[in-house]
C-alpha cells in the first residue's frame, strides 16, 4: 500500500510503559534495513512492547472498503492526533510529513511481541522461488523492489539513554483494530466461500448453521464500535447470543475433526484406497463442492468470528485495568487460543493426510472396465484429494506486525487489516 519511492519520512519510537535503554537510534536518517535493526534491538533491550510509528504519503489510489472506520473522536485517532500534534513543534521532519493533514501512519510490533499480540492469526508469506523467505517491504505495486526509503526519528533523549514516547493507549488501539480487521476479512472471505457452495448443495441443516454464524456479525460490530469509543458493552448488545452460536460451531467443528480423524485412522496403513469407501467419512471430497468443502469452511468462518471477538474481549478487560494497559491485552488474547490452535492444526493435519492418500481404482469380483468418462472421474477426483495439501498455511517465523491506518484532514481514521511487516 505504502509508496516506498517517496524520500524521507518520520519515525516514532514508542513504548506501551516508562522505559529507559540505550540510545540506539542516533539523529540522523536512517534506511528500512537500519530501521528493522532497531526494532530488533529495541525488543532485546526492554521488556515491554515497542513499537514504530511512520508517518507516509497519502497514495493516490486507496481502497478504503477494507478497514475499519474510526471518527477524529475515537480514542485512537484522538492518540494520534495529540502524539502528531506535539512532535511536530519540535520536529521539521515531523511538521512537514504532516502539514497537510493527511496521512498513511504505519505501526510496527516487533516479532518478540507480536507473537503475543495476534496469537498466531497472523502468518508470514512465503516468497515465490524463494524457500523460507517472506515478502520484504520495499515492494512497488508492480511486485518489483524499489529504492529504499529514509526514516528521520522523532523522540527525544536523555543522559544516560532514550526515553521513549509512551503511548500505550495508542499501540493498544491500533493492535486491537488491525487484528480485528484481519479478522474480519478472513470472515468475509469464509462467507464468500460457503454461500457458493451452499447454493450448490442445498443442504438445509449446513444453511441453518451458516444463518446463526451470519447472524453474529451485527453484535460483534456493534460491540467493536462501543469499545473502540471506550464505551462499556452491555446485555442489550447481543454479543453473548452471538458468542454462545460461535462456540456451539466451534463444538460442531471439533466434533466433525474428531471423526474424520477416527476414519483416517481406521483406513489400512500403505495401501490404496477406494473413492467410495471415502466418500462415507468425508462427502463430496471427490467433487468441486461437496459437503466436506461446506463444513471446513464453517469451521473456518466460526474460527475466524470467534477470534474477533477474543479481541473485543481483551480491549474490555484491558480497558478496565487502564494502568496495565498491554499485559491485560496479551493475557486475555491467550484464554482461548489454544483451542483454536488445535482446531486449525487438526483440520490442517486431515487435509495433509488426505493428501497423500493413493485412491485405488473400485474393486470386484472381476477387473472393471472403466468407460472415458469414469476415467476422467477418477482422474478429476485424485487431483482434488491430493491439491488439499496446498490449502494447508504453513506456520511462518516469527515476524513483525504492521498496521496501516489513513488519517484524513479531520482527524477520522480508516485502520486496515494487520499484515506482516
């Protein structure tokens, strides 16, 4: 999204409690490379999370449809607004990144904490023709790499070391809507896929439990805008109807693993097996839809939901305790991830074991005689069962987390979904 061609932009150093280390960052310019080596030691130095703030040009084309929208009263943007307002008397840099009043700010967790932000929702990703490597930064629309860009720091310094901006609040808020609208988009993209494939199955009993898992994002918005705006969420929200759905499809969901885990087990060690004798335990997996492909979805559209609302939950108890603003945060985030951890790594495990299945032609008395179109079946179906292995996200390294947010002339925020840095 960020146009890396753009010259010198500003870069702040914050901190989420009163920190002192070592003055690393220096006055002068520095390039993304050095920029990430600080990060680094930044992260090895202190034992609260600090983050990076940069502030870029507004590009000219945006697609703004993908985030959250926060007006210039929310306390993000009002965070924002105050920690922008105040470096700019004391910055040039600063005051003329920012004179216009639009922006695209870029914060930035380091991986050491990271991992204790998005819980895993978060993967690196794998670059093409390149084995263990992740997309760098400095990338042009085009895909090709650009020239590097120049971060001028913003903060301030004392003897003896840094002393950090502290802005809690603000690295809080951006981390809980960036993950919030990660997401969200992988809900939408769950959505997407289940309404194709149930107009293609009619199944009324897989429609029923799409409707209540749809039918959950009306208290989850609302609830995110309450706390988003600090406010207190409360019974008449619905959040607690839309939570108790979402654990009833998680329960189908284990459910459901644990017998497609029962049936692998059950299958005879090296050798082949037959489509239909599959066909029992996972139905439809030999064809394009098919009610196995309906029910991985649901599993990943209840997934997707309920760490949603993990964030709404950990926003409200860090809200709660506003002296403890980002152990509270990452505390309440883990309650319920290692449930989801399992779920997703068992559903992954079934997919990759399905994968590497050798399908038998169907057996009888005497040797069948397959017609073309029978053969093409066969063929069709081997394809489908050995490809679920590439929908399999491997678990990347450890990365860092960025979160971009637009800030227009009147303070309003759009925050987009968090990716890796």
């Amino acid at each position: 999204m960020i146009d890396y061609r753009k010259a010198t932009v500003p870069v702040w150093t914050l901190a989420t409690s009163d920190v002192r280390v070592p003055s690393v960052a220096g006055d002068g310019p520095m390039t993304a490379e050095r920029l990430g080596e600080l990060r680094g030691v930044l992260a090895a130095l202190a034992d609260v999370p600090i983050a990076t703030l940069e502030a870029h040009p507004l590009p000219d084309k945006l697609d703004r449809s993908r985030g959250i929208p926060l007006d210039a009263a929310s306390p993000l943007a009002e965070h924002l607004s105050q920690l922008v307002t105040q470096t700019a008397r004391n910055s040039s840099t600063a005051a003329k990144a920012t004179a216009a009043g639009e922006n695209l700010y870029r914060i930035v967790v380091p991986a050491k904490f990271a991992a204790q932000v998005d819980q895993g929702i978060i993967c690196t990703m794998g670059a093409r023709g390149v084995p263990g490597g992740i997309r760098g930064p400095l990338v042009g629309p085009n895909g090709k790499i650009v020239g590097g860009v120049t971060f001028m720091p913003v903060g301030k310094a004392a003897a003896g070391g840094a002393v950090l901006t502290v802005a809690a609040p603000l690295v809080l808020m951006a981390v809980a809507v960036g993950v919030s609208a990660h997401a969200d988009q992988k809900r939408q993209q769950a959505i997407e896929h289940i309404t194709e494939l149930l107009e293609q199955l009619h199944e009324d009993k897989l429609d029923d439990e799409h409707s209540a898992l749809d039918g959950c994002r009306d208290a989850i918005d609302k609830a995110t805008a309450i706390l988003l705006d600090q406010g207190k969420l409360g019974i008449s929200l619905g959040l607690d109807s839309a939570v108790h759905a979402i654990n009833m499809a998680l329960g189908a969901a284990d459910r459901r693993l644990a017998r497609w885990q029962s049936a692998l087990d059950k299958l005879p060690a090296g050798e082949a097996v037959e489509i239909a004798t599959l066909t029992k335990s996972f139905p439809g997996i030999d064809e394009e839809g098919g009610r196995f492909r309906a029910h991985l979805e649901l599993a990943a559209l209840a997934t997707a939901l309920k760490r949603r609302v993990n964030v709404l939950q950990a926003v409200d108890h860090a809200q709660s305790n506003p002296d403890n603003l980002f152990e509270s945060f990452t505390r309440a985030l883990q309650r319920d991830q290692q449930r989801l951890d399992e779920l997703e790594s068992g559903i992954a495990g079934v997919l990759m074991r399905l994968s590497v299945l050798e399908l038998a032609r169907p057996g009888g008395l005497r040797p069948p005689v397959f017609t073309p179109g029978e053969v093409d079946r066969l063929m069709r179906a081997t394809h489908r069962i050995h490809r679920l292995g590439d929908e399999v996200t491997a678990g990347g390294r450890p990365t860092d987390v960025a979160i971009e947010m637009v800030r227009d002339r009147d303070g309003s925020l759009v925050v987009f979904p968090a990716v890796p840095a």
